[in-house]
C-alpha cells in the first residue's frame, strides 16, 4: 500500500517534467536564437570573419538552420541548431583572437625586414652610382625601390587601422624581391672597376 502511495505521490512531478518538455519544446526557442545572433555578431565585431572565417561561418550557417527548423515548426531541431550557432561563434571568437595575433606579428615581423632589406639596395645603389654602371640596370633598381617603399606605406597605414592581413600581404615576397635586385647591383658594381 506504501508502494503505491509513493507512485501516486511521484506521478504529479513526472507529469510536470514532462510537460516543461513538451512546452519547451512547443515554442520556438528565440532566447536561444538571439544569443546566438548576439555571439555572432560579437564574433563578427572580433574580426571572425576575416580571421576565423570557417567556423564563423559554419555558426552563420547553424543559425539559418535554426530559422529553417523554426519555420518548419520543428522546435527541438531549432534548438539543436542555436545552440550549435552560438558555440561555433564563440570559438570563432576565440580563434580570431589567436589568430588576428599571429597574423599582427607576421606582418610586422615582415616590414621590419622589408624596411632592413630596402635600406640594403639603397646603399647598393649609391655604390653602383657611384661605379657609374649601365643606366638600365640602375633603373629597374631605383623602380624596384620606389615599389617597395609604396608597399611599406600601405603596410604601416594598414598596421596602423589594424588590417593586419593586409598589411602582412603588402610585403608578401618584397623582400626576396629587393634582395636579388641588391644581389645584381653589387655583382654589376663588383664588375665594374671605378671610373676615376
């Protein structure tokens, strides 16, 4: 008789469980949907889409699978789907984070050599004019520097409003570039004995 005075007591609170499942899953889940929103936009604003660009956009995907499901009147899959968009945009949060770092130091790291680099071939070409060596190849030398000087330009100003992408690709192979042509003038100059 005990016994199933204890069941009886425990029915009621079963039948609450599972009607606050049966409720929740009876209305579409639009805090859940709006946190997500809110942690892709905050995900967006840390730079994700640029720096982390997969998983933010696998989150933007997830919450357009949460409206779809919302459409389609199924609830608990809408859930599932804004609760995976929020994640996603959190860690794409995160991972922008590291990554907008790593890309920072690339890019600075890469101008300084740049800038290193450049104040070479301007040394190499005060000594190839004053070798006096052909004209042509003090010319390419001299647009080669001008080029480089325009890309260190735009790097710092991208630096400076933190477009460190585009910074790190304005220098992108510069260096290599400025050296070979260092490499020529100093051969050209080591060739060519001082006209006195």
């Amino acid at each position: 008789m005990r016994a199933l005075a204890r069941r009886t007591s425990l029915l009621p609170g079963v039948a609450l469980v599972v009607a606050a499942l049966a409720s929740a899953c009876a209305a579409p889940p639009d805090p859940e949907m709006h946190e997500a929103q809110g942690a892709i936009d905050t995900a967006r604003a840390a730079g994700a889409d640029v720096y982390a660009a997969e998983e933010y956009e696998a989150a933007v995907v997830a919450l357009e699978r949460s409206h779809q499901a919302v459409a389609e009147r199924d609830y608990r899959q809408a859930l599932s789907h804004a609760l995976d968009a929020r994640e996603r945009a959190q860690d794409a949060a995160r991972m922008a984070a590291d990554q907008r770092a790593i890309v920072r130091s690339e890019a600075e790291h890469a101008l300084e050599t740049v800038e290193a680099t450049a104040r070479q071939l301007d040394a190499s070409l005060a000594s190839a004019d004053a070798a006096r060596i052909g004209r042509a190849t003090l010319e390419r030398a001299r647009l080669t520097a001008r080029a480089a000087e325009e890309a260190v330009q735009e790097a710092r100003s991208a630096l400076a409003s933190e477009n460190y992408v585009t910074a790190r690709d304005a220098t992108r192979g510069l260096a290599e570039q400025l050296r070979e042509v260092t490499g020529q003038l100093d051969a050209a100059v080591a060739g060519h004995p001082p006209r006195w």
